[in-house]
C-alpha cells in the first residue's frame, strides 16, 4: 500500500534520526561534524553530496565515523524525499550494527514513508524487541495499523505508548502525528487511536509529575494548569477507597500539588 504523500507525517522522523544521531556527535571527528552542521542549517542537498563524498574518499574512518555518516545521509535522503535510498542506507548501518534498535526504528519510518507497510511493520517491531521502551516507535508502529485498518493492534501500541511516554515533547509529536494522518478521516481505527491516549492523558501527566524534582514538577503543572485540578479532584475522590498506606501517600501528592497548584 501506498500512502498519499500528505498522509505521511515527517515529525517523529525527525526525532527518531535525531535521536539515533545523539549518542555519536559526543565522540565525532571534524569530517563528521561538518556533515552534522550541514543537516543543522537545512541544507540537506548539500549533506547528502558532502555525506557521499566523505564515504567515498575518507579512507580511514573509524566505524563508528562511518555510521554518521550514513545516518546523516539517510536522513539526507529522508529529507528530500528520497525514501529507497533512504532504506538502502538503513540496510547498510544494519550490516554494521544489527542489533541497534534506532537503525531498526529508523529503517521502519523510511519504509512508512515509501508506502510499505508490511515492510515498515516488520522492521519497527525488530527494533521493539530490541528496546521496548521507544515510545516513539510505538507511536510509528500505530501510525502503521491505522494506516492498514487494524484497530486491535492500533489499540495495542497506543496502550504501549501509555506505558513508555516519558516526555511531552514526544507524547506532543505523537498525538500530532495521529492528527495529520486522521485529518478529516473518520475510520474506526482514527477513533480508537485518539480515545486511547486521550483516555490516559491525565494518569501519564500524573506520572511525570511524581517523576519530577519539585522544580520541573512546577514548571509541568503550571503548562497544564486545568488537567492538573482535574487530577486533584480525582485524587480527592479516590481517597475513601485507599488502604491506610495508599492514603498517607495519596494525601502527600495532594498536599504537593496544592503547594505547586498554589504557586501558578
């Protein structure tokens, strides 16, 4: 199947690569890192040339140097368009390192993009069983069965994603994702996407807060000022159902929240 163009979301693509690119700008060389600033300033034509020349003529590059190299080609190529050769140099990083869950990841948005779903399916669920945590892979993997109409696996990742989801930055990207492919579309599986996280948008804000040092959690509650009173009611109320313990801590989170709450 292949998806209409503005059907294809690019945002979490961008945050998948980018992510994948972090954990080696930290040890890059100075051949590596001009490729790096190329990408930085939107010039994606000129990094695709600058990528494939560096690995042409760049004779002693370390493998790890190769790798960023073909990660910032891939993107390149993502970039403009040019989803096959973007997936043949996901291939060639796979060669490189098979067992890197952001290679995999990665390889599944490219073939999302092209329209290959099966494909795209295949690779994203490799790189879940090589770290289950990437929330925005779940969020790709979704994107995947609303695309196909499977609505009991569009509900599985969305739940998975619930699970993950560590950052509004990625939870933001993820619902915006599902509103640009679902635009004006009503099919069942849109629904379901948009119910599910939806529905748990309160207990993963939640979450984070309890996560957080007290200065971010004031900085979260005062971004979502209104959820966070909601969550204060539902705390309140679930309070004569608690055991002793449960309510002791329960009544320590209202209390926080009340400060925070207060502060704003």
């Amino acid at each position: 199947m292949r998806l209409m163009k503005n059907a294809v979301p690019v945002c979490m693509a961008l945050l998948c690569i980018v992510l994948a690119a972090g954990s080696l700008r930290a040890q890059d060389s100075p051949v590596v890192q001009r490729g790096w600033e190329l990408l930085d300033a939107g010039d994606h034509a000129g990094a695709r040339a600058y990528a494939e020349t560096a690995l042409r003529e760049e004779q002693n590059l370390l493998k790890r140097q190769r790798g960023a190299l073909l990660i910032q080609l891939s993107f390149a190529f993502m970039e403009l368009g040019e989803y096959r050769p973007s997936i043949n140099t996901w291939h060639t990083l796979i060669d490189m390192f098979p067992g890197h869950h952001m290679v995999w990841g990665n390889l599944g948005w490219s073939y999302y993009c092209l329209g290959d779903l099966d494909s795209a399916i295949i690779a994203t669920e490799r790189a879940l069983a090589l770290k289950e945590s990437m929330a925005w892979c779940w969020g790709n993997l979704g994107l995947c069965y609303i695309a196909r109409g499977d609505i009991q696996n569009t509900r599985r990742a969305y739940n998975q994603v619930i699970r993950h989801v560590e950052s509004s930055e990625v939870w933001e990207s993820i619902r915006n994702d599902i509103d640009e492919l679902c635009a004006n579309d009503r099919r069942p599986c849109c629904a379901a996407a948009r119910a599910v996280l939806d529905g748990a948008w309160r207990t993963v804000l939640l979450r984070w807060y309890v996560k957080r040092d007290p200065a971010s959690g004031i900085e979260l509650v005062g971004e979502h000022p209104e959820t966070f009173r909601e969550i204060r009611v539902q705390l309140q109320n679930r309070l004569e159902q608690e055991s002793e313990t449960e309510r002791a801590r329960t009544k320590a989170l209202l209390n926080r929240l009340d400060a925070d709450l207060g502060d704003i």
